[in-house]
C-alpha cells in the first residue's frame, strides 16, 4: 500500500504572497520542512498541530 501524498501550501495557509509548496508522502518529514521554512522565511514557529491543519491530501 502506498502513502498518500500530502500538501501544504503557504497561500491556502493564510500567507497569500508567499509561493512556498511542498508535498511529500512522509508527514515527519513534510512537518520539518514546512517549519523550517516558517522559522527562516516568516519567523514563525509552528508545531505539528499548526502544521497539520493546513495540509491536504492529493
């Protein structure tokens, strides 16, 4: 069985001028990702929960 891909999308997340996508089949991973680039582009720090409830299946 395959994982499902997932994504998370600066714009659908509230940052409307930010390009940032990724999509990854591993949520660990897609997680780290996502807040490594919260932290270094938006300084923000996001923990998994704030992470999560922006991403989608595709």
């Amino acid at each position: 069985m395959m994982d499902m891909v997932q994504e998370f999308s600066c714009k659908t997340a509230g940052a409307a001028g930010c390009p940032f996508m990724v999509r990854d089949e591993n949520t660990d991973e897609l997680v780290r990702i996502v807040q490594q680039h919260a932290s270094r582009f938006h300084n923000e720090a996001l923990d998994k929960e704030e992470v999560m409830k922006n991403v989608k299946q595709v």
